[in-house]
C-alpha cells in the first residue's frame, strides 16, 4: 500500500487536461442508455398496443435494474477492488448490446421489460463507476468535475429525445441502434484515453464498516439525506416531462421541447460546479434543490397560465431539478472513507433510486386519473425534506 506522503503527492499532481473532458464524453454517451426506450414510447405503445401508463412501468424496469446492479456492485466491492475504468468499458458494452437486443428481436412486452432492467443493472457500472474514475483523479475540485459530470448525465438522458426529433421518420429500431452505438463508443473512449487515477486504492475486502458511514457520519447523513429527497422529484419530472411538454407541442416539437428540458439540467450543473470555488457545494446544492421545489409548488398556476411563462416555468424546472446532484455526491464522496468511496457512493445509489421507483411508479398511475396541476406539487415534498436534511452541511459552509 502506497504510503502517506505518496498518496498526497499523487493527489497534488497535475491532472492530464484530457481525463475530465474524456470521462465526461463517455458519461454523456454510456447514460443515452438510459431513457431510449422513453423517447420511442409513441412508436412501441401503437405497436405493442399499450397503454399510456406502459412508460412509467418501463422507466421502473431500468431503475429496479439499476437498483439490484448498485447492490450488487456496493456489496461486492467492484468498483473499488478491480480496475474502474474496466468495469465501465464492460458495462457499457452490456448495456449497448441489450439495446441492439431489444430493438432486433421480435417485440415483446415481457422481452423489453427484462432487457430494459438488463440495462438498469449495467448502467450501474457507468453512472456511479464514472464518479468513481472522476474522485480518483480529483481530490480537490471535485464539485466542478461532478458538476460537469452530471451534466454529461443530463445530456445523456436527454439525447434518445433529440435522437427521435432529428430522425422522425426513423423506424423507432433505428433511434435504439444508434442509442447502443453511442454507449459502446463512450465505453472504448474511456477505457483507451482514461488510466487509474491516483486516488484510486484497491482494498483487501469489502468494507462494511466504510458503508455505515450513511447513516453514522453526521456529515455524509446530510449529504446522502438531502440526495434521498433530490430522487424523489427527480426521474418522476424527467418522466412526466413529455406529458407536461404535450399540453402545449406535439410530434417533434415535443421531442425537441423534452430534449431542452431535460438537457437544460446540464447548463445548470456546469455553472453550479463553477460556483462551487466560492460557496461551496452544501450551498450550491441548497439553491438548487430549494429552487425545483418551488417550480414543483408553482405548477398549479403554471400550467393554466400564457405559453410565455409556461416556457420560463418549464426551463427553470429542467435548469434546477439536476444540478444539485453532483454536489451531493461531491460531498459524501469527501466526507466518506476514503478506501470506501466507490460502494459508498454506489449503495447511495442504490437507495436513491430505490425511492425513485416509488416516486415514479405512484405518480404515473396517478397522472392516468389525476390532472397534472394537482399532482406535481406533490414532487415539492422531495425538495423540501431533502433541504431540512442538507441544513448542518448549510451550518458548516461545506
């Protein structure tokens, strides 16, 4: 094991200008996977023959899969005991190919639903793995690297929209395939420009004791609270946002309408990970967590009122609902043991979307009886928990 003083002078070694701009691609390009199918819902449901509330059952499917595959990789230790940047590669070819998989055999709802959770499971090792890569290299800044990160994630969800847009009188195969190209891209990118970073320290076991932190260190209990709350909100708006996006613009005005939306989300956690340097993450997570769940309380009033504000209303939603994310990882990837950090931040995960599940499965059904202004300000009470959770880090000027 690399003794004190070499650690610490690894860490204040000059970071080679490639790697962040090189995982950040390859983030962008391995979570396309993860709202394909969502952007060729229209094509699947005529096909298939499926009802509206068939896209929420879909989104749950790569959450539940993402859910077993952060357990599994938490507990096993993957991400910290065998090379990230393999993980990454490997995951995100799995996760291409159960893309091809589902847009080349013949349509199934059962088949799409298995491989739409497939998907989830290797999923689980690019999101968090990427922000494992991403603190092994900086261990300081590491707000601004998330933040751009994160913002590659924003992109990345979004892109199947812009795919579809772009190619409207593409079969919805097509849109798949090419979803599946991106990521097998961006794995290969990562794995042939991206080395183990310096930071990165391979343990003799699993680490249990490094995985109660959650809940025994006053500080990663904040982060990780106020991260809990973020994912309640979170991937119900990314998925309600079509819907939302519908009650004003159809066909590829839609599609466009969803991509900047969602893809705003990423402006957001650039300037927020710039805004970090002066104060601090706790603060910067604080502001965009409290600011999307207010767009959630406005959305009575926003939805009935001129295309002007709706517009506005619906940006500043998109801007603010995402950019709080990375900080939050940024802080309980330094506040946890640092042998541990990769399966910390990996059964955060875990949790989080656990409770995303939830979120999305209960407001997608709902939204089939309910009407959308009586719904979403029930996504305000993710923000608002998560925020009282956040205030001894808001104490602290983390």
């Amino acid at each position: 094991m690399a003794s004190t003083p070499t650690l610490l002078a690894a860490a204040e070694a000059p970071v080679p200008r490639r790697i962040l701009p090189v995982i950040t691609v390859s983030q962008f390009a391995g979570t396309s996977l993860w709202f394909a199918v969502n952007a060729v819902m229209p094509e699947l449901q005529r096909e298939l023959g499926l009802p509206a509330s068939a896209v929420g059952s879909l989104t749950s499917a790569v959450q539940l899969g993402f859910i077993a595959g952060t357990l599994v990789f938490a507990l096993l230790a993957i991400a910290d005991r065998w090379s990230a940047r393999a993980v990454f590669l490997l995951c995100a070819l799995a996760g291409a190919a159960c893309t091809v998989l589902a847009a080349t055999l013949p349509p199934s709802w059962t088949l799409l639903l298995v491989l739409r959770a497939l998907t989830g499971f290797f999923l689980a090792g690019i999101y968090p793995v990427g922000m494992k890569i991403a603190a092994s290299w900086y261990t300081r800044g590491l707000g601004n690297a998330l933040g751009l990160m994160v913002g590659a994630l924003m992109l990345g969800t979004a892109a199947p929209h812009a795919l579809r847009a772009l190619g409207t009188h593409w079969p919805w195969q097509q849109v798949m395939w090419a979803v599946a190209a991106l990521a097998a891209a961006g794995g290969l990118l990562l794995y042939a420009l991206v080395p183990d970073g310096p930071g990165a320290r391979k343990p003799a076991g699993l680490h249990f004791t490094g995985l109660a932190c959650i809940w025994r260190d006053a500080k990663v209990r904040a982060s990780v609270g106020g991260y809990f709350g973020h994912m309640w909100e979170l991937y119900t708006f990314w998925v309600l946002v079509p819907a939302i996006v519908g009650t004003r613009l159809a066909g590829s005005a839609q599609s466009w309408g969803s991509f900047a939306v969602i893809g705003l989300g990423a402006v957001g956690s650039v300037l927020g990970g710039l805004a970090v340097r002066r104060v601090g993450s706790a603060r910067v997570a604080g502001f965009f967590i409290a600011g999307s769940g207010a767009c959630c309380l406005l959305a009575p009033w926003a939805l009935h009122a001129g295309d002007v504000v709706f517009a506005l209303w619906l940006l500043a939603w998109g801007f603010t609902v995402s950019p709080d994310s990375p900080q939050f990882s940024a802080l309980t990837a330094l506040n946890a043991p640092r042998e541990a950090v990769g399966s910390v931040l990996t059964l955060v995960n875990c949790i989080g979307f656990s409770i995303s599940v939830l979120s999305i499965e209960l407001f997608v059904r709902l939204a089939q009886t309910l009407p959308l202004e009586r719904l979403l300000p029930w996504l305000g009470l993710g923000p608002v928990v998560g925020l009282v959770l956040l205030r001894p880090l808001l104490k602290s000027r983390a």
